[in-house]
C-alpha cells in the first residue's frame, strides 16, 4: 500500500515550517495502541509524577527541534510494518498537547493517508485551550489513550504536583465527542491501589460509553537511572512492582461495571 504523504506534506506549508520539540522516537512500539506503531515522544510536561519512568521528557526547552516534515521522513520507512499489523503513529510524551499545533498537522497528513492515530496524553489542557485548535486535532485523531494517574485530587496533587481537574474534564469532553479511548491507569502500591479509590475510578469510567477498555499498567522502576542522571533522588525507590493477586483484585473491580480490562 502506497502512502503520497511526501507529495502531500510539499503542499501543506506548516509541514515545513512548524517546529515541534521531540525528545526520541520509537519505531516498532506495541503497547502504545493497536498493531506495531511508530511513537513519537514530545517535549515537555506539566505534571511531575513520582513514578515517571520518561523524567528527561519534563524540560520544554531540551529535546531537538523538528519540522512536521522531518517527522514524516522519519515515520515513512516503517509504514510497510504499521500497514501489515494495522497499526498507526502514537504521539505520546512528556505531554503532546502541549505542542497541540504540531501534532495535528502531523495528525492530518497522516489521517488524510488512513495511517490510525493515537494520543498518548495525561489531558493538560488549560480552560484557553478548548478551542478551535483541539476541535482541528480531535478531528484527525483516530484513538486517545488517557492516562489517569489517580481519582482522589488531594492524592493526584501529591503524586503528580497538579489537580486532576484536567485529566477528568478532558475526560468528559472526549465523551461529549464520541472519541474512542483507552483508559491508562499505573498500580503503584502504597500510592493508587486502594481498591476504595479504583472502586471510585471504575465507576466514573463506567459511565463513559467512549471508553473501548482500561489498561492496569503495573509500576516499574525502568526509568529510575533517569532521575540520577538529574542529580536526584528517584522518590520512589525501595517501591516494589505491585503483586499478580493485587492486580486480578483491580481488574475485577473494573470488570462489576462491564468494562474491558487489559492487566
């Protein structure tokens, strides 16, 4: 199957000119969405969870500079392997909607060619940015995978420095829109497995006809050297990765309210 995304994108002029800040790539991923995926990870995040695993992704003014059309040229060689696993481009991050415009350029050219899309977002989205701009990016993205880090706002604030009010009033607007999502949700034992509070979550995620499953994402430390490497203290160490049975317990959960559950 044959994608003119080079002839397309010579003719879109922000393609060319608007330039996003990328922190690394990812070219055969396959748990950022359906099939083998090329992910591009963004720069530049608001929240600063405990158990981030991506903590060089925080800063807005590192990661490298790139055009939507270095982007493409990057993503063009592995569309054989996206198209053969129906697979897509995941923009994750960090946080992507900070760089809203960049993404749904890139977005568009690729939906325009029927590659799927996929957000991979924590909803940041400030009350200014419910605009036209993410209406234009709604419009072009075929799947958001909504990581919700904790239920309990007083909880959220201590995991994360920020309120939760943005990841659930994003939350509400993806299911005033009919967006398909999948639901992400890390089991940090100690910090967001309180059955009380997944209890809570379940029940407000049932209540979303949008949502295709939730994912139980169970805590790991792979990302712990990258806190060293910031001369910091990973605040979760000594944290041990969540128990078979805890998860099973959470996934039943989330199943008394008929949701598809991936653990």
């Amino acid at each position: 199957m044959q994608h003119p995304v080079i002839e397309m994108h010579s003719r879109v002029a922000d393609a060319a000119h608007l330039l996003g800040r990328v922190h690394s790539f990812e070219t055969c991923g396959t748990v950022d969405g359906p099939g083998t995926r090329f992910v591009v990870f963004l720069q530049g995040c608001m929240f600063r969870c405990q158990y981030c695993h991506n903590r060089d992704t925080w800063e807005m003014d590192e990661g490298k500079l790139y055009s939507v059309t270095d982007v493409l040229t990057e993503i063009l060689p592995y569309i054989p392997f996206i198209d053969a696993s129906n697979g897509g481009v995941t923009v994750s991050g960090g946080e992507p909607l900070l760089q809203k415009q960049f993404v749904r350029v890139l977005f568009k050219l690729l939906h325009q060619q029927g590659i799927h899309t996929c957000l991979d977002t924590n909803g940041y989205v400030p009350d200014a940015g419910y605009d036209e701009e993410l209406e234009k990016l709604m419009s072009c993205t075929d799947l958001v995978l909504l990581d919700i880090k904790h239920i309990n706002d007083q909880k959220h604030l201590q995991l994360t420095r920020v309120t939760n009010q943005y990841t659930l009033k994003f939350a509400d607007y993806l299911h005033s829109c009919g967006k398909p999502v999948w639901i992400r949700y890390v089991v940090v034992p100690g910090l967001t497995d309180a059955e009380a509070d997944v209890e809570q979550l379940a029940e407000s995620v049932g209540h979303m006809n949008n949502v295709e499953k939730v994912e139980l994402l169970p805590y790991h430390t792979l990302g712990a050297h990258k806190w060293v490497a910031y001369d910091e203290c990973y605040p979760l160490a000594g944290v041990v990765p969540p128990s078979a049975e805890k998860i099973a317990a959470l996934k039943a959960i989330f199943e008394k309210y008929d949701i598809n559950v991936l653990a």
